[in-house]
C-alpha cells in the first residue's frame, strides 16, 4: 500500500477521474472501488475522502443527489460541467508529472532524448 | 448479508455528533459509510455495538474531530486565498492612491482629496480588516493573534481619524488622539512584552517597538500643535491693524457729528454703534485678559441683541450703502481660538465705523447741497 502523503495529492484526481468514467458514485462505493483496481495498493482513507468530496462540490466540481434508506441518507455524487473539463486538466497535469518524475528520477531514460 | 436498522443509525448519529462532527452533510456521508462497512465487512453475529467499535478507528488517526477539522479548512481555503488575493489588490490600491493623491496635493492639481479619501478608506475598511481576518488564521499563538489584532483595529482608527481630518469631517480629532494614545500608551507595551523573553524575535521586538514609539510620538505631537506661533503672530497684528483704523473712523466720526444738522436719525446711529461698540470692546477686553475664548458665554448673547437692533436700524434708513452686520461668526466664536475670535470683533468693530462715516459723510454731503 501506498504512503498516505502519495495518495494525499493525487485524491482529487482519482476521484474525479473515477467519477468522469462511472458517472455516479457514492463515498463508500469509491473507496471500494479504488481499492478493487489496484488491487488494495491504493486505500482511500475515509478521512482523506470526505473533506476532499465537500471542498470539491463547494468549488462547483460535484454535484450531489440524496437517497434516503429509511433514516440514512445516502450522497450520490456527479462530475459537473466544469468538474469534467477539471477531471481532463488535472489527469494530464499528472500525467505529464509523472513522466516528468520517471525523468528525473532516472527511470526512463528515453524521455530525456524525446 | 446484515442491515444497519434505524435505531442503530440513530445512535451511530448522536454518537459521531458527540464525537465533533457538526456539519450534517459530513455526518450523513460517515454515518453511511460506516453502515456499509458494517454490512458488508461483518457477520450476522458479531454484536452491532462491538463492530462499531472495531469500524470507528480507521476514520481518524487519534481523533474523529480531524475530519471535520480537515473538511472545515478545505471549505475555507478556497475563501482564505481569495482574501489574500483581495488583500494585496487592495495593498497595492492603497500605496497607488496616497502616491497620486500626495502629488496632486504638492501640485495643487484637483483630484487631491477623493484621491486620499478612497485609498484611505481602501487601507482602512478593506486592507486591515482582511489583514486582521488572516491573521487570526494563522498559526500564530492565542496571545499574539489578539495582540496583533488590537494593534491593527488602533490602526484602523488612526486611519480613519487622518481622513476625517482631512475631509474636515466630525470627530476627526477625537479618533486620531484616541486611537495614538492607546496605541502608544497601551498597544506598544503589550506588544513589547508579549514578545520580548521569546529569544528569536527579541531583535525585532526591540526594533519594531522603538519604531512604533516613534511613530507614535510624532503623530501626537503633530496634533497637539493645533496651529503655528506664526499664524497666530499674523492674527494678532491683522486685528490690531483692523481695531486701529476702526478707532480712527470712530474719531473722525466723532468731528462730524458735529458738522451735521442735528437729526432723530444721527442721535439713533450714534447711540446703537455705540451701545456695539461698547460690547466688542467689553468681549475683546475679555479675550485679552483670560487669553482664551471660554469667557465670552455672557457676552455673546448681549452683543447678538444689540447688533440685531442695530441691522433693524441700518435697514430703516433706506441707504444702499450701509450694509448689515453678518453675525454668522459671532454665533461660534466660543468654539474658535482666541486669535481668530479677535479678527472677527475687530471686523464687525471696522463694519461699524464704516457705516457710521458712510452716513455722516453723506448727511455733510446733503447740507453743503442745499447751501449750494
């Protein structure tokens, strides 16, 4: 499993990406799922995710529905319009970060003469 | 699979609320969260409460609070850079419009005032109340947030005292002798020992008090010179100047009374301006001897009846080239320093003299015309 400094400033996006392809998740269903594609590498904290779902949804990012099972309520959230075009910039601002650090850090070496 | 009834979501509710979890939407996520751990991740016979206990822990790392600790501050963020943006626009805002506004002064150009008057409130009601809303922010202890506050809210208060000041506004005088003495007398100290047994900032402790101790000094005597030696020099000579040639007239007067056909009219003007004259004569007396304008209280409302009788006077006697005497300052004169006081009796003293040698003048005018 990963150091929770690492997943810490990726959150955002995971969680945005994770909502851009399965439309409508809720927190508990996202932690799962996360977990289940990469393989319990990566484990979403429940500390971590819930802070991060409010200020996304604050900043205009997610959009929430409610559903009621008996007296729990359950918070579906949505990619807004501006959540999606958010979901795309900071999945290539990480991709190119990435690709930068394996420069860096001297793990692919082709990258240097690209 | 097990189900999470009403009854235990109620209590895992008031439990989580116990526990810091203020904002419902924040409660509602956990609270679903945990009933999903809870029906997925357990058995049929595990005791609902036990599980409970066992699921908790992995929200937090010493406390549940953290989370909505974590949620506030990220809710805030967003609001905490868009202040220190607002901040710095109004920073900068305030040092552009003193800059313009200080050398349209110099230069007598129009534009000074409203200049100064908009950085002035941009630096009082927008750069220091954000700059204090940041500073209680900050991880700053307890002492120094209410310190640095007090400072910033004296600060406000002088700003807004020089405004007034400058716009000539009310209380002007009061914001700024206030807010400097609590500033320097008070806020100074406060600061100084607040901060001076702690080692690394005792340098700048000391540096920053003696500057503000400075600043203080000279805003304060700034004040309290009121107005220069020079000013009231060329008051007190531009009265004497006034009185003098008023007595003159008054003398002049006096010959040509005599050189007039007796008249109701002349015996009239010659009694009133002189039941005035007496008055100002008595108030400057006054002014001379307690050197201040405190004394005048009896005198004024004398003096304000007798001229009133005198314009009533000057106005039944159909001659356009005597003019009433404008009592407008007489009415603050006990508001007024002693000088300026001086100069306004002297003047009314000289409209006195003036209308007095205006209508004997045209009186010996009249008499040569008809020996002619």
């Amino acid at each position: 499993m990963y150091s929770s400094e690492l997943i810490k400033g990726t959150l955002k996006t995971i969680v945005l990406n994770l909502l851009k392809e399965q439309g409508r998740m809720y927190g508990y269903e996202i932690t799962q799922r996360v977990k289940d594609l990469t393989n319990g590498k990566i484990q979403i904290t429940e500390g971590a995710l819930y802070p991060t779902l409010h200020s996304l949804e604050k900043s205009g990012e997610l959009e929430t529905e409610k559903e009621y099972l008996g007296k729990r309520v359950r918070k579906y959230y949505t990619l807004t319009e501006q959540g999606q075009t958010t979901a795309s910039q900071k999945v290539n601002e990480l991709t190119e970060f990435m690709q930068t650090m394996k420069f860096l850090l001297d793990l692919d070496p082709q990258l240097g003469n690209a | 699979m097990r189900n999470v009834t009403d009854e235990e979501v109620i209590f895992i509710d008031h439990d989580l609320a116990a526990r810091g979890i203020v904002l419902e939407e924040l409660r509602d996520n956990l609270i679903d969260h945990i009933c999903c751990i809870i029906e997925h991740e357990s058995t049929m016979e595990e005791d609902f409460y036990k599980c409970y206990e066992r699921v908790l822990p992995q929200f937090f790392k010493e406390e549940l609070q953290e989370i909505q600790t974590e949620t506030d501050n990220l809710l805030q963020f967003k609001n905490f850079y868009t202040m220190k943006k607002i901040m710095n626009i109004s920073g900068i805002s305030t040092v552009f419009l003193i800059l313009v506004g200080a050398i349209l002064k110099s230069l007598h150009l129009p534009g000074a005032a409203v200049t100064f008057l908009l950085g002035g409130f941009t630096f009082a009601f927008m750069f220091l109340p954000i700059l204090i809303i940041i500073k209680l922010k900050d991880d700053e202890s307890t002492t120094d947030k209410v310190v640095f506050s007090f400072g910033l809210l004296l600060a406000m208060a002088i700003a807004v005292g020089v405004i007034f000041k400058i716009m000539h506004w009310p209380y002007a005088n009061m914001l700024m002798y206030s807010g400097t003495i609590i500033f320097t007398a008070l806020y100074v100290p406060l600061y100084f020992f607040t901060r001076i047994r702690r080692p690394e900032i005792k340098f700048n402790t000391i540096v920053n008090s003696v500057l503000m101790i400075a600043f203080g000094g000279i805003m304060y005597s700034l004040f309290d010179l009121s107005y220069s030696k020079k000013y009231a020099d060329q008051m007190q000579e531009n009265h004497y100047y006034l009185h003098d040639n008023a007595m003159l007239l008054f003398e002049t007067n006096q010959s040509l009374y005599a050189a007039i056909p007796a008249s109701e009219q002349a015996n009239q003007l010659k009694s009133i301006t002189s039941e005035v004259n007496t008055n100002l004569e008595k108030m400057v007396g006054t002014l001379v001897k307690n050197k201040s304008t405190s004394g005048l209280n009896s005198s004024v409302p004398e003096l304000m009846t007798a001229l009133n009788q005198y314009n009533s006077f000057v106005g039944t006697l159909n001659n356009a080239s005597l003019k009433s005497i404008d009592d407008s300052g007489l009415k603050v004169i006990e508001r007024i320093n002693t000088e300026l006081a001086m100069n306004i009796l002297a003047r009314v003293q000289q409209q006195l003299a003036v209308n007095e040698s205006v209508f004997l003048g045209n009186q010996v005018i009249d008499k040569q015309l008809v020996a002619n």
